[in-house]
C-alpha cells in the first residue's frame, strides 16, 4: 500500500468516524506469490559470480555473491555451495587474449554497460557451465551482471507531506522543490543456469535507484544494500512461493 493510498484511506477513515457513520480497523494481510521457475530437482546452489561495471566504489561481484548465498541459507530449502567467486570478467579477457592490467575487484569494476554486454555471451557457453556444474555435483547456478553507477539529477522533485487542517483532519499534499540530486542506480540481470546441462532456465532484470540531496553524504555501500533490499523479495520469488505481508483498513 502506497504513502498516498494510506493517508488518503486514513482522511476517509477519519471524516467518517468524526462523523459518527463508522468505526474502521487495520488488518494484517498475507498474500501468496508462487515461484517463478521449478527447482525441486535441484538439492544445491551455487552462486558462481557476476560481470560487473560502473562504479569503482564498491565490489558488486563480491558483494552479491555473498548477500544472496546468506539470503538462500535461510529462506531457501536448498544447500548454498560455498566456493570462491568467479572473476567473469577475467575469463572473458583471458578468451580474448588480453588480460586484465590488474587482478585486483575494484579495477574489474571499471567497465562500461557497453562491455558488460559484450561479455555476455558467456551466459550462453554451454560447455562452460555444464563443466562447472560438473564440479560441483550438477547445481542450480546463479550468476549474471550487475551495473553500479553514480548517477546526478536536477529538477523539480515532488515529496509527499501530511498536515491537519483546521478541523484537525489529516490531508495529504505534495511538495514540489527544485533541487540538485545525487544517488546511484543498480542494474543486475540474475541468470539461472541448469548445472546439469550447461542450459539457461530463467533470465530477470532489475532496475533499481536512489537519489539523495546534493549535500547528503551517503556511502555507495550502503545505498547499494538499500537497492538490493528492495528487489530480494522477487529474487527469493523466483525460487521458491513467498508471501508478500501488508494491511488493509476495514470499516464497519
């Protein structure tokens, strides 16, 4: 339920029972989400590692990897393989023949969404992640791409605020401020890889950002967990049914 919906079912709510025609309650509500692909024939998982670019700031390939194998530990049925994280970006500089002037994450950053793509073709290496599933008793792999870049904004920004009115009545307005904005944005494309075969079962991409005032100070780490949090429900979805909790008011 949105901030808008939820001050404006409250005004209603509130005008009526002043009025004296009702009484309203909250109700906590659950609704059941089924997965998005079948995994009952896998007992495993294995995150392997991501092609990552944007922002130096932060090392998405690790960071992921290590967020989504301690969500799967504890809302998943399935045994969570700890290996070390894939450099996929080196593999594909190895294949091209022109490695990588450093080893180190945060230089394996440094790359356009224009290279991330290009390197994509691995997803679709067959013989490559049937041999790694082969590894590692044929789990289910997740891997894919991730984008994490710095991004400024200017403009008129609306900002919902709430006020009473003179008769004490709760109503809802917008603000609307032009202001300088600065944040980051999060592109990961999550692939689903048979370890069995080497074969594709699933492809999802988000998109997630975050703006801030131009003089809000706001660590890149941290703004990268507040987008993950936010998109880790459907990733969870995409594996196994998940209930998505929320309230309704009831008038009576």
């Amino acid at each position: 339920m949105t901030a808008r919906t939820v001050v404006a079912a409250s005004s209603l709510a509130v005008a009526l029972a002043s009025a004296g025609c009702l009484s309203f309650y909250e109700i906590a509500v659950e609704t059941p989400i089924q997965a998005k692909i079948d995994v009952s024939s896998f007992q495993r998982v294995l995150i392997a590692g991501f092609l990552t670019g944007g922002s130096k700031s932060i090392d998405p390939n690790t960071e992921t990897a290590r967020l989504l194998r301690s969500q799967l530990r504890s809302k998943s049925d399935l045994r969570v393989i700890d290996a070390e994280v894939l450099l996929l970006g080196e593999e594909m500089e190895k294949r091209r023949g022109t490695p990588a002037p450093s080893p180190s994450p945060a230089a394996a950053t440094a790359r356009t969404e224009r290279d991330v793509v290009a390197d994509e073709v691995i997803f679709t290496d067959v013989d490559y992640w049937k041999k790694l599933g082969a590894e590692y008793q044929s789990p289910l792999i997740i891997t894919g791409s991730i984008m994490f870049t710095e991004v400024s904004k200017s403009g008129v920004f609306s900002t919902p605020q709430t006020f009473s009115d003179p008769q004490g009545q709760v109503r809802y307005a917008e603000d609307r401020t032009f202001k300088d904005m600065k944040g980051y944005a999060l592109t990961p494309k999550f692939i689903f890889i048979d370890g069995r075969t080497g074969a594709q079962l699933f492809t999802e991409t988000y998109n997630e950002e975050r703006l801030y005032a131009a003089g809000q100070n706001v660590p890149s780490l941290s703004a990268y967990f507040e987008m993950m949090d936010g998109l880790l429900p459907s990733f969870l979805n995409t594996l196994s049914t998940q209930k998505i909790r929320g309230s309704r008011i009831m008038l009576k």
